[in-house]
C-alpha cells in the first residue's frame, strides 16, 4: 500500500457532531467530500442520524415530504417479515428501511487535521426523493462555481441530485441529475472537448455488474453517451462492485482517479487509475493491487466493518495528496501520499 494514516485519525467521529433535534442521537460521521476553499479545507460530512428505539422495536427515522417534517416508524423486532441482521438497513415485507437519516454536513479546519463542525445542516433532506436521506458527496469546483453531486435515498430509489454553492453558506437545490439506480457521480474539474463529463455507478442487476460508467453532458444536467468504463474483476479485491470516488485529477499521463472497490466478501478496498485525457471513458492503467484497504481498528469495526471508502481529496502545491476516507462507515479518517505515487500505483 502507498498511502500513509495520519496520527491524528479519526478526524472526527458521531460525538463531534450535534444532532438536528432533541431526541435524535448521531450513529455516523463519514465519506467526506474534501475541498480547499481559501485557507481552509473543508470537509462535507454524511452524518447519519437515529430516532430512539423502544424496547421491542427498531425504529426508521424519515423525512415525511407531504408534512415537512422528520417521522418514525416503528416495527416489532419479533414481526417475522423484518430482517434487522444488516446494521445499516432493514429489510421488511419486501421493502427497505435505513437505520438511519443522513444528511451532509460541513466541517472546517487551517490545517486540514482539526475539524469543526458547523451548528447546522449544509444540505438536509427536503425533497420526496430524500426521505432516506442524503449521501456521500463529491464536490467539483468549475468556474467559480462548486458543484456537489450527492446520493438521494427514498422509496423510490436510490437516485443523485445536485446542488451548488459560491461561499458555503448558502446552496442552491438543482434536483435529481441522475434517476435510479445510480449514485457514485463525480464530475470532472473541466469540459472535455467542449463537454462537461462524469462518471456514475448503475446499481448491479441479474443482467450487469456494479461498474463505473462515463457520461457526457453539455449543460450538467442532461447527460448522455453512456459509456462503461470498469467493471469489477472476478476473483480479486474489486470482484463484487467499483465506485468512483473523488473527481479526477488531470496529470500529464492521464485522468488520475482514486475509486472503491469491494470483494465477494463484501470488504472495501481503494484503488488507483489513469484515464485518457480526451477520452476519459478509455482507461489506460489501473492497479491490479489495492493501493489501501482496512487494517487499522477504526477501519475494521464500526457500523459495517472492514470498510474504507474516499470520495474526498485535497492537492498539494508540492503535488502531496491528502485522501480524506470514511472508516467502517463511522468515523472520517485521512491517509497522504503523491500524485506520483498514484501514478506508478495505477501502472502497477
């Protein structure tokens, strides 16, 4: 592996954060999207929240669209149709429940190692397609202008919505860019022969793998020429799903990328690869290794263990790159290395 942990870590965990409402406790702080933004890094947290849960019960916590207002429903834990084996969801009469609500949250640090969360939600679910809340954002700076593209849980499905910002203060709701199922978008910092393109991650079916996917988009909101880019790779530490992380980096030898990668087992890995420069659906080299994977404490236990997934990073002046993570899908942790490192990982 050619990522290092900082001593530090975690960088920030459920009692750094206050939750929305009395009542409520705060079960995850993780998948920061990262950004340099002045002299500050920022980190744009999904922070997942709980309703109480009576003896007997497991409790949903919801966004209730038509009440604009949070609800729970609750369900005897002896019911025969619920399965609550999985701690991040629950499976009952055919549906699923999440044990929890995200919603995105910023925190701040100068020096990109001490964190503080804001009071307040950045990006809280307002919309019927985020009743099961928002996740895992990526942040694209483009022209003055910082794009997040973020998970949008709901009934309906597991979608992508977008919203925008100049200050992070204020966002502008742009609605859902991708319908289900798909999440894992992550656009690019810049057009590519006069179009804006992403990558996005279609849902596995009895048909396809969960592979990353390229799109293209004049305006970046309608997007087209789908094209598949990776597909998990049988028998190795990528063969049951891949993701994008954070947005490409542009590097003389390609679009450099840093994505996820789970195997049969269910344990997430992360992984290195370079893409054409005008062609970024065509992959030039990708690590046949993980360049990271779980083996620190806070990696191996937590909501779901044996699990590091990154869809943040910052970039050094001096070329450093600092890849902020999520850890067992409950705490926000950070590793550094180089974008040469990177480079001679994804050609290894």
């Amino acid at each position: 592996m050619t990522l290092e942990r900082l001593d530090a870590n975690p960088l920030l965990s459920p009692a750094d954060v206050c939750p929305t409402r009395d009542g409520l406790s705060v079960l995850c702080t993780l998948n920061p999207a990262s950004v340099r933004f002045g002299d500050e890094t920022l980190l744009l947290v999904r922070v997942g929240e709980q309703a109480p849960q009576p003896d007997g019960f497991v409790a949903a916590l919801y966004y209730d669209a038509q009440a604009d207002d949070l609800s729970v429903r609750h369900i005897p834990l002896d019911d025969p149709e619920l399965d609550a084996t999985d701690p991040r969801k629950y499976h009952y009469k055919g549906r699923t429940l999440l044990t929890s609500m995200s919603h995105l949250r910023l925190a701040r640090s100068t020096d990109g190692l001490h964190f503080a969360f804001e009071d307040t939600p950045a990006i809280f679910p307002k919309t019927p397609y985020e009743a099961y809340g928002c996740e895992d954002a990526r942040i694209t700076l483009i022209d003055g202008t910082y794009y997040i593209a973020y998970t949008a849980v709901s009934p309906m499905g597991v979608a992508v919505a977008m919203a925008s910002t100049e200050d992070f203060r204020t966002y502008r709701r742009c609605g859902l860019i991708f319908a289900p199922y798909q999440k894992d978008v992550c656009i690019f910092p810049e057009e590519v022969s006069g179009r804006y393109v992403c990558r996005h991650r279609p849902y596995k079916s009895e048909f396809n793998d969960a592979c990353i996917w390229t799109a293209w988009s004049p305006d970046l909101f309608s997007w087209g020429r789908h094209e598949m880019t990776v597909a998990p790779r049988p028998g190795t530490w990528e063969a049951g799903r891949v993701g994008s992380g954070a947005p490409p980096i542009k590097t003389p030898e390609g679009w450099l990328e840093i994505y996820h990668a789970a195997d049969d087992e269910g344990r997430y890995h992360l992984g290195a690869m370079l893409s054409d420069l005008d062609q970024p659906q065509k992959v030039i080299a990708r690590s046949t290794s993980p360049v990271f994977e779980p083996q620190a404490d806070y990696e191996l236990e937590g909501v779901y263990g044996n699990c590091v997934f990154s869809n943040g990073l910052v970039v050094g002046d001096d070329g450093k790159l600092t890849v902020y993570y999520g850890a067992a899908d409950r705490i926000c942790a950070a590793a550094v290395t180089t974008i040469d490192e990177m480079i001679a990982a994804a050609k290894s």
